[in-house]
C-alpha cells in the first residue's frame, strides 16, 4: 500500500507561491526605496573621506549618488538568493553569471 505523499508542484507553481507571499512582496516593492533612502541618509550623514575639494552643494550630491549608488548595488543580489533558499532550487541562477561577476569585481579591484 502506497503512503499519502505531498503532491509535487511544478516549478511554475512554486515561484507563484513565492511571489503570492508577504516576503515575495516586501523584497519585489521595497528594496529599492530603501536602498535609495539608506544611500541618501549615508550620503548626508557622513563626514566626507579624503579631499572633499568640491563646491558646497555638488561635494554633498557626489556622496548621496555614490552612496546610493553602492546600497543598491549591494542589495541588487539578495533577491535571487532568497528567491532559490525559499523554492529550494537554483533554476534561476546562472552559473555564468555567478564567474562573470566575480572576474569582474577581481579586475576593478586591481
């Protein structure tokens, strides 16, 4: 005799599973807006690094815009790791993607 089973969802179902969350929700519609307003806080907030030789208004917007720019760059990855931890697969993921982006973050750092 055959014991009850889970039935298996196919992979369509399970990204509209997680998508249908609270948590598909919160990392699709705020990670942006908080990325920008992380990178705005940090911009102002923080005491320039090195020579801060630029005119008065143009010094405060080059750290928000880089800030910013860095917040959600930083973020930017985070989304598809908890997407594949929540449907237990990386079919999303690509292999490629993962060593481009790696060569890439070893040249700009030479």
């Amino acid at each position: 005799m055959v014991k009850d089973e889970a039935p298996v969802m196919a992979v369509d179902e399970q990204e509209d599973d997680v998508k249908g969350s609270w948590d598909g929700d919160f990392l699709e519609k705020l990670w942006v807006p908080m990325a920008v307003t992380t990178g705005l806080f940090l911009g102002v907030l923080l005491p320039p690094l090195g020579d801060d030789s630029d005119p008065a208004p143009w010094g405060v917007v080059s750290r928000v815009v880089g800030w910013t720019y860095f917040c959600a760059w930083s973020v930017s990855f985070y989304p598809q790791v908890f997407y594949n931890w929540r449907r237990k697969s990386v079919e999303g993921l690509s292999l490629e993607f993962q060593v481009l982006n790696c060569q890439g973050s070893l040249v700009r750092i030479a």
